[in-house]
C-alpha cells in the first residue's frame, strides 16, 4: 500500500492543499503560524481532518508554513498536527519560501519572489542560499497585497483631506466600496481580525488607479518595484549568482495583476 500525504501550503492569510490518499483539494483561512497560538493551530488542523476526509490514515504531514523560521511556532504546530491527527506517521514542517523556490524553480538556483498578501525573496546558488524581505506589511515596502491596499488606502485618505494627486484612488475606492469615510475606513480596518488580509482586499484600488493613470499610485508601485529589484541584485550578489539568472514569481499579486510581471520585467 502507497503512503499518502497531507501536503500543505500554509500562507499569511490562508493555507492549500491536498490529500493524497482520496486526492481531496481544500483551502482554509490561516495565518503566519508565528502569531497563532495553540488553540487556533488545533483548531485549523480539526478543520482539515474534515475537510479532507483524512480519517484515521496513517498519513505524513508536509507543510510550508509562513512563518516557521519560528522554531517555537514550528513545535506548536506540530503539537497541534499531532493532537487532531493522533494517527498520523510523521509531521514534517519547512518555511513556505524554501518549498515555493523548489516547485517553482523546479530543484534550478535562481531568485524567488513571493508576492502574495506579504511578500518575500528566496535565492538559491549552489549550497548558498539568502532571504530578504518577510518583514511583515507594517515594515515590509515591497509589492505585496497589504502594501498596496495601504497605499490604496493612504491615497483615499489623503484625498479626503485635500491632497488632489490621489483623486482616483478615492473613485477607484467608491466605486467598489461606496462613499470614502475617514471614520469608516480607519474603524473597519483597525477592527478587522486580520489586518493584513483586510488591507490585501483594498489592493485592487491601488491598481485600478494606476491603470487610469494616478500620479500618487504610479509613484507608489514604481518605488515598490524598484526596492524590489534592488533585493533582486543583493540576492546575486550574496548568493554568487553570474550571468544568466533564473526568475520566478509566485503568489496571489502576480496572478491578479499581470501588469506586474511586464513592470518589473521593463525595470530590470
């Protein structure tokens, strides 16, 4: 008999998968596991044991995980696997950044930009390796869903009080949200669960009005873009990568917002 697996790839924001044993997908809200604690950890591996239908299977747990550069969130998490899945053979649990580099990269040396509702750089040369960024969206700048929904969210405020350059940010803000309240935008985010996730929903805001032309959010992205090609020559230079360098994007803003990929492509 086979060995199946329950392989996780478990973000910022929300966790996918599949197991192998029934071939069942499933997706779930999560989070870095860092800021989890036991109870939440216990509580989303309850909620793939149903959802994939894993029963008492003797299966192996491989997860990348934001976050499980935490050594004490790693062993929460594997306590938590273990407490909802008494059955299972093994829990295996690596940072989300080194699995994406391997499927993406497909085992190559090369650069990988993960930009999804956080962001971070993984290079890989030979037996080096580096990671930049992943400082989380209150310090992180480069292009990442939180970051873009809180310059989204910077402009519409901004505009409220008198700034004219962000305009469009503030229609692009109404005409998906309605009218643009400062008591109102400022409440709902602070009070979100997740702000993180909450600012990665205003994404589309910053982008729509980069489309129409907007000077604050043509300045935003190309700053962004630019702190991140400058990671990208750090992470050559750390790594000793020469001549020609293997790329690769991953994560939510490259595949909702293809203007990204032909934008720092033209910087580069």
């Amino acid at each position: 008999m086979s060995q199946s697996f329950v392989s996780i790839d478990w973000g910022g924001s929300e966790l996918k998968g599949i197991y192998t044993g029934n071939r069942r997908e499933f997706s779930l809200n999560a989070g870095n596991i860092r800021l989890l604690d036991r109870e939440r950890l216990l509580q989303i591996c309850r909620e793939i044991m149903q959802v994939a239908e894993i029963g008492t299977d003797n299966a192996i747990w491989l997860i990348g995980a934001a976050g499980a550069d935490d050594q004490a969130a790693t062993k929460r998490l594997e306590e938590a696997v273990s407490t909802a899945h008494p059955a299972c053979r093994q829990v295996m649990v690596k940072s989300d950044y080194e699995c994406n580099h391997a499927a993406c990269l497909d085992g190559r040396d090369g650069i990988l930009s993960v930009n999804g509702t956080g962001s971070i750089i993984f290079a890989k040369c030979g037996q080096s390796s580096a990671r930049f960024g992943g400082w989380g969206y209150v310090l992180d700048e480069l292009p990442s869903g939180a970051w873009f929904g809180r310059k989204a969210l910077e402009g519409v405020l901004r505009n409220l009080e008198g700034f004219p350059e962000s305009l469009t940010c503030r229609e692009a803000f109404e005409r998906r949200f309605g009218s643009a309240e400062r008591r109102s935008i400022i409440d709902t985010l602070y009070r979100a669960t997740s702000i993180q996730r909450k600012l990665g929903e205003y994404a589309p805001v910053l982008t729509e009005a980069y489309a129409v032309g907007c000077p604050f959010a043509a300045k935003a992205v190309s700053d962004s873009i630019a702190q991140l090609l400058g990671f990208f020559r750090q992470a050559a230079v750390q790594t000793g990568m020469i001549g020609t360098i293997n790329l690769c994007g991953s994560g939510g803003l490259w595949q909702k917002w293809p203007k990204l990929a032909s934008l720092v492509f033209e910087k580069a």
